[in-house]
C-alpha cells in the first residue's frame, strides 16, 4: 500500500466524499497490480495504513465487489 498515493488523491479531490477517494485509490491498486490477485484485504491495516476509518474501506470494496473486481 502507498499511502502517499492515496495522500495525493485527496489532496487533487478536496472535495469528493472519502468513500469515493478510497475506492479511486483501490482500483488504481488493482489495476497497477500493485495489490496482487488473490491477496487477502485486511481491512484493518489498510485502515491504519491510509490513516482512515474502516467505514470507508468497507464501502468502496462493496463497490468494487459489486464491479467484480474484489
């Protein structure tokens, strides 16, 4: 996880819900393949990891569960 990446994409996104940024942020792991298929999420870390709730973890992977993505 970089969570520098992920610093970036809010400070471009001052004003999109969190919800919104995390999952721009985990797609873009995704597809980089910076997140490597088949790796388990611990929601927890990433939750420490990008200095967020786990509120907003869980929504965007519903989001990108429901794209078939996780």
């Amino acid at each position: 996880m970089r969570a520098e990446k992920f610093q970036e994409l809010r400070n471009e996104n001052p004003f999109c819900h969190i919800n919104d940024v995390v999952y721009q942020y985990l797609l873009e792991e995704i597809i980089t393949i910076q997140m490597a298929p088949e790796e388990p999420i611990n929601i927890s870390n990433l939750a420490k990891v990008l200095d967020t709730s786990r509120t907003p973890i869980q929504s965007a992977l519903e989001r990108l569960e429901k794209d078939s993505l996780v």
